[in-house]
C-alpha cells in the first residue's frame, strides 16, 4: 500500500507544476488580454496598454555631391523625438516613441548657420543649416539613436473619465480652429459628411471611432498617386488616397465635430501589419537621386486625436481597413513629425514626407544618397497576455491525458500484482 500512497503524492506534486508552464509560455500578442502599465493622470494621459515593446538601433546617413551649377543648398533634417508624457515638448503624449540620440554629425556646412536641435511651432526637432560645397564636394550627415517603440491601445474608456476641452488651449489653434490647406474645415460638403457619420449624443471617442471607420471603408487605397498633397476634400471628391489622403480626411471630419486632430508621418520597417522583428536582424533601406529617382524607403501617414484627461490616441485609418487600427498601434513606425509644414521652404509641390529636406537653386546638378539601417536590439512581451492559437488548450489536454494514462496503467499493474499475493508491506 505503501507505493500507491507515494505514487499519489508525487502525482499530485509534479501536477500543479508542469500545468502552469503552458500557461507561462510565450505568446503571440495578436490577441492580447492586456493590462494598463500606466493609469495615472498626473501627464494628462491615462488608460493606455502598452502589448508590446521593440528596441531599436537606427542609423541615418545622408550625403549630397555637387555636381555643378549654383550651389546654395539649405537643409531641414527631422529628427525621431522622444514621444512620452513626460516630454514638455510632446506634451499629452503616450510614449508611443522613446528615443535616444546617440551621434549626430554634419559636416560641409558654413559653421555660422548651423542650428542644432531647433523646434517649429508643432515641437517637432529639427538640425538645419546652409551649405555651398564647390564642385564635387559633398554635404554629409550622419544620425545614431536607440529608440524603443511601444505597441499601445486604449480600450475600455468609460465616459466618465473623460475631460473637458479647453477651447482656449493652443492645441485647437493648431489643430482644430482653422480650415487650412489640406485640412477643409469649412467646407460645407465635409461638414455635412462629418455631422452625417456621427450622433450628437456621441462622446468624442465614438466619433472617432465612427468617422474612422468610415474613411478606411469608403475610401479606395492608391499608390500611384503623385508625391504631392491632395488633400481632405480631394480625397472625398474622389474616394481615393494614400496613407496621406486617408490621413487628411479623417482630421478634417474630426475638427469639424470640435476634436483636435493631426497627422503624424515617419517611416516603417514593415508595411505588414503582421510583420514580426527579428532580434540582431538588421532591416536596410535605401534612397538615391543621380540620373534618376529610386527609394524602398517606407514612408507612411498616420493619425492622433486628442481627449481630455486621456491623451492624444493614435489610429491608423489607411491599415484600419483589414486590421484593427482604432485607438491601437504597433512597435513597427517611426515617428518624424507631427503637424504641418514639414519641409523648408513651404511648397505645394513638395510631399510632406521628404526626409531629409532640403531646397536648391534651379540651375544646381547634384546626386544624393540616403540610408537607413534599423537593427533590433530587444523585444518585450506583456506576459499577461493571451494566446492566439486557435487550439490554446491542446498542450494542457495532452499533459492531461498523458498523465492519467500513466497513473491508469500503474494502478493496473498494482492490481495485478496485488492478485499474484504481491506483498506491499516489503517496500
């Protein structure tokens, strides 16, 4: 008897054990439980989950080579800002993008015009300078950060955590108040969409929500669209766009109902929404201006609105179509600027996603190369989160019946042994 007590309580030993491994396994997050890392409202922001979070390595480099004509040339170089609630420039900001710059170098330059770190009226960070390099000189620029990209949704909100808009906060004078280019607030065709998509009775996230879903469904995806702005209305008039189009129309809709709003472009590693980094993989990408134009840079359009005492939420109405893309975003965009007017001079000619940014003479003949090289460094995982596999509990029953097959034939073995005369008291 003494071996069945002890087959026992080594079964209901190890049992406890090995069950919890399956469930503290790694998991997808596709379809994350996920829990609120920061729920205070000390920033002004609240009620995020951060799922997920990749560190990043990325190199900028940049060199233009005069090749003749006039050669003044002025420079605009964004920089990836720290994005979080904690940076006074990115002021009600999730930390959808923490980042370090760890060198930052330019050379061929007049020394007297240079200005490092100087900011635009939207508190985007910018390098900029002059240069005037004779012939087959060459401007260079180099840029190192670490950066980590947080996957954050919000979900959950009730009304009652929502804050009051202050009308006279500077945030409506930039992104709210005025119709201007791109932007149509007046016009009375996207007033009267933007009033037909929601319910007055609606709190601002559920008009956001429905004017969000209503631009990725409406609108037609192209991608062979001039590299200029068309616009909110155009987009309308027309039902097509590009990631900025889809951007522009879901802003407009949105400071019509009285919500702040603004476009948000950087660069990709991925245009997959499904797409999953690899640790020590490094991603490249490559621009270059000589006889002609070519580039597999991924430059993309998103969107944030603002909500009192909830921060600035951002959405993606291009990927919202076939993904879900409201209030939620991935580790895979890197932020550039925020706002308007991101390219020097202002020019309607120019796409607002020209990185770096410079202007020239007409008459000057030059040759650029731009590089990025993106290496992962670490990838963290909320461990509260569930699994995406279609049969989660498949490991548990197999150990399940594993172990009850194995205690089954013992005691069947015990039996038998026990009508042989078997005598337990000797072991």
């Amino acid at each position: 008897m003494k071996i069945k007590i002890l087959l026992c309580i080594v079964y209901f030993l190890l049992f406890p054990y090995i069950i919890p491994m399956f469930f503290l396994e790694p998991l997808s997050h596709k379809n994350a439980n996920i829990i609120p890392i920061l729920n205070s409202q000390n920033e002004g922001v609240s009620n995020f989950n951060i799922t997920q979070s990749v560190t990043y390595e990325v190199e900028i480099d940049f060199s233009l080579t005069h090749k003749g004509g006039l050669s003044d040339y002025n420079f605009k170089i964004a920089r990836l800002n720290n994005r979080t609630p904690y940076s006074q420039s990115t002021k009600f900001t999730p930390p959808y993008q923490e980042s370090i710059l760890l060198s930052n170098e330019i050379s061929g330059y007049k020394a007297s015009e240079i200005k490092f770190g100087h900011h635009d009226r939207f508190n985007n960070t910018y390098d900029s300078f002059n240069a005037s390099p004779f012939l087959l000189e060459t401007v260079t620029y180099h840029q190192k950060y670490e950066i980590i990209l947080n996957a954050i949704k919000f979900n959950n909100i009730e009304v009652s955590e929502i804050g009051m808009y202050d009308m006279t906060d500077e945030m409506f004078v930039l992104y709210c108040n005025h119709s201007e280019l791109y932007y149509e607030k007046d016009d009375p065709t996207l007033i009267a969409l933007s009033n037909s998509i929601i319910d007055l009775s609606d709190n601002p996230i559920e008009k956001a929500n429905k004017i969000c879903n209503w631009v990725s469904e409406n609108l037609e995806y192209n991608d062979n669209l001039p590299a200029e702005e068309k616009g909110a209305l155009w987009a309308y008039n027309n039902l097509q766009g590009d990631c900025s189009e889809y951007s522009s129309l879901m802003i407009t809709l949105l400071r019509i109902q009285g919500i702040p709003a603004r476009k948000v472009t950087g660069f990709l590693i991925s245009n997959n929404p499904l797409f999953k980094p690899r640790i020590n993989k490094t991603y490249s990408f490559h621009e270059s201006y000589s006889d002609e134009y070519s580039s597999n840079v991924l430059r993309h359009a998103w969107v944030e609105y603002y909500v009192p005492l909830i921060g600035w939420i951002a959405c993606d109405p291009t990927w919202n179509k076939n993904n879900d893309y409201f209030n939620n975003i991935d580790y895979l965009r890197f932020n550039l600027n925020v706002g308007a007017h991101f390219f020097v001079p202002p020019s309607l000619s120019i796409s607002e996603f020209s990185n770096p940014s410079f202007s020239f003479n007409p008459s000057s003949i030059f040759e650029f190369t731009h590089n990025i090289d993106i290496t992962v460094i670490d990838i963290e995982q909320n461990q509260h989160e569930t699994s995406s596999d279609p049969f989660p509990f498949l490991p548990i029953i197999i150990i399940v019946g594993v172990f009850s097959v194995a205690v089954t034939v013992l005691v069947i073995v015990l039996r038998k042994s026990s009508k042989k005369g078997f005598d337990y008291n000797n072991y």
